[in-house]
C-alpha cells in the first residue's frame, strides 16, 4: 500500500495497493484518486472513449466522496441508497448503474446507513458523499498523529529508514 497526503491540509490525496493480476503482473489499483498519467493512443492502440463515466473517489475531512464524470443525464434522474452493506447508483432510464463498497469501513467492520448517505449533481458530475462515523474519525486522527511525528522534506519525500 502507498499514500499520498498533502502537506499543507494533511488530507490523503492517492491510496493505492499493489495487486497481482491472474497472469501475474503487478499492477497498482487506485482506492482513493486516480492514476494521472496522460493516454498515449499511438501505443496503445485502442483506449476507451473520453465520454465514458469516469468514477474516482476524493476523501474529505469529516466524508468519503465519490465523483462520477460525464454523466449527462438530468439531476433528479439519479437513485443513490444503501444496499447490504454497498452503496447503489442508478438511474430511472436504466441508463448507469453502479454498486460499491467502502474499504475502509468493511475494514473497520462498520455497517453502512442511509442516513449518512446524500448526493449532488453539477456540471455532469454526480457527486455521492457519505458521512465517516464516529469510530473512522477516531483512527483517522490517531494515524494524522503519526504523521505528524514523521518530518517531510520540502519535496514531499519522508525520511525512510531501512530496518
């Protein structure tokens, strides 16, 4: 796992995990932001269309967000609820559906509520926030502790002692 906060807010900005695909290769998935490396379609060869929905998850302070791009459709279009444990979004046209759960509440063995749930749309960006309990504040505050202890240099490299 690697994270990446800022240094000036000290909110986390890139949470990644190093996974094994079924052939064997490493690759890092992206739990918290999104891989920022521009497409090269020359290389490549074929690349999923620019106005395909793009889902990326942004943290807050006190919430977990998510932000889903390039959906088009009007605001009061979009169901958001909590289902066993995973957040749903569809829409009444059948148009998008999406069904996810937040690891670090599965974690942490914290039932999702619906009460804690809201959404917002703008700029064909649906925006899903769900509120972090009180237990997620807690750890979240005490690893803020460690990091505080660790001192970043002015590039935002930490010091690393091999052991």
């Amino acid at each position: 796992m690697a994270e990446e906060y800022d240094v000036r807010s000290n909110e986390i900005i890139v949470r990644k995990w190093r996974k094994k695909s079924s052939l064997g290769v490493e690759k890092w998935e992206y739990e918290i932001g999104e891989e920022l490396m521009p497409r090269n379609v020359e290389s490549e060869g074929l690349v999923e269309s620019s106005s395909n929905p793009i889902f990326v998850r942004r943290d807050t302070k006190d919430a977990y967000q998510w932000r889903v791009r390039n959906l088009p459709y009007p605001s009061d279009t979009y169901l958001v609820s909590v289902d066993q444990n995973q957040i749903v979004i569809k829409t009444t046209n059948k148009k998008y559906y999406k069904k996810f759960s937040i690891p670090d509440m599965d974690r942490a063995k914290c039932p999702l509520s619906q009460q804690n749930l809201s959404h917002g749309y703008a700029n064909n960006t649906l925006i899903v926030t769900y509120k972090k309990p009180s237990e997620i504040l807690a750890m979240e505050k005490s690893v803020q502790e460690e990091l505080l202890k660790i001192k970043a240099s002015k590039d935002g490299d930490v010091e690393c002692n091999p052991s």
